[in-house]
C-alpha cells in the first residue's frame, strides 16, 4: 500500500463529473489497484476513487517544463483509468508532503459478533426456538443453487427450510424462494415451507414473505446465547 500526502487536485470523468479543487490530501493505492482520496474531515469514505480493474499512469515534470507553463504548477499527475468502463480519475500532485510504502500482507477478515452462521450454530442447536417439538435434520442443506442454512421437520412432520440473515432483506427472501422452489420438487421432502429469520427485518422484506408464503421470524442473538434474560428484564 502507498499512501501519499499532497496538495493536489483531482477531476473525475465519465459517468458522471466531478472536480476537488486544490487541497491537502491523503491519497491511497492499494495492492488490488484501487486508488482512493481522502480529506481530513467529513467521514470515513474517500472523496473520491478508482475501483479495480483500473490502471494507473504517472506523468512527472521537471521544473524547466513546469517553468514554461505558468498556467500550472503541478510536478506529478496521475490518471487512473478503469479497464472495463473507461471511466478516468487524474490526480495533479502540486507539493508532495509525504510518500510511504507499506507491505500489509493478507488480512484475515473481520470477525463479528452476530453475523450469519453464529446464528446459524445457535439456532440449530436451539431449533425448538422455532416451536415445540421440532426437530434439526441438518444445517447447509446441500441444493443444486446452493445450501439451504436449516432444514428442520415441525411438530407436524412437515419440512421447513430456514434462511437466516443478520439483516432481512428482500433479496433475502428471493433467495428463500428459489430454495423453496427447488426443494418442493422432491417427493421425499415435499411439501415445504419455508421460515426466513433475521436480527432485524425490513418492511419490504416482511410484505414479499407474507405474500409468498413464508413465516418471518425475528432473532433475539443474547437470548439465544443464554446471555439475554427475557423473563427477568424490568421492560
């Protein structure tokens, strides 16, 4: 990773345009190529940037050309184009405050609390969250479009595929669907409903379930983890 501090300005063109005028600012290139601008304020997202696939091209000036140019001072200019759409980013580096170099070798990701397959592993284990009597047949359900998170059997006997989601959303939902859809083809299996579960579910999200058939469940993950009390909260 580079990270360059200069006052510089920068233009963008192609589906849309847009110019920073001259500034302090910190400049990022990444090891997948993308180039990034940042100010010192604002929030975290850059300014504005280039995404791989791109390419980057660096024109530098000595001071006799600058010299003949008064119009600008600018010693480095980059142009960034993106490979596919064309779209361009030049950055005009007038004084370079700072340049590093740093080798930040493979991240190992973040790790949430709460994402998907804890809730997964904590549902699995509690399935009677779900109602009494029911019963796991297994989690990641193998399918031809992909895993199913639960398949389990209700006190009935009737199967239930379980999609589950930090965030429900519709193409939660969606994705549900075509499990269902698939799943109901198989005469060992079928009929199937399905439940789609999640921390928190959009509106949208709950109107596409209802009209499609599916129960939406919300998760309570501290309950689930035996940390939540439910019966000995005062509200």
């Amino acid at each position: 990773m580079r990270l360059v501090v200069a006052r510089c300005s920068v233009d963008y063109t192609g589906r849309l345009t847009a110019h920073l005028p001259l500034a302090p600012r910190l400049l990022i290139v990444k090891a997948d190529g993308s180039v990034l601008v940042h100010s010192d304020g604002g929030s975290y997202k850059p300014l504005n940037w280039m995404s791989p696939p791109c390419t980057l091209r660096t024109t530098t000036r000595s001071a006799e050309e600058a010299a003949r140019d008064e119009s600008s001072d600018w010693i480095e200019q980059w142009d960034v184009t993106h490979d596919k759409s064309g779209d361009r980013l030049r950055v005009r580096l007038h004084e370079v405050l700072e340049d590093s170099a740093h080798e930040l070798g493979s991240d190992p990701g973040l790790v949430k609390d709460g994402v998907e397959a804890h809730l997964q592993a904590l549902l699995a284990q509690n399935i009677e969250t779900l109602g009494e009597g029911w019963t796991l047949v297994r989690r990641e359900y193998a399918t031809a479009i992909g895993p199913v998170d639960i398949l389990a059997r209700d006190a009935a006997g009737q199967s239930v595929a379980v999609e589950i989601k930090r965030r429900g959303e519709i193409d939660g939902v969606e994705q549900l669907t075509r499990y269902l859809e698939l799943l109901n083809r198989d005469p060992l299996l079928s009929p199937v409903r399905g439940i789609f579960a999640a921390q928190v579910i959009k509106p949208q999200a709950k109107v596409l379930a209802a009209d499609r058939g599916i129960t939406c469940v919300t998760l309570d993950y501290d309950a689930l983890r035996g940390i939540d009390d439910a019966e000995a909260r005062l509200f």
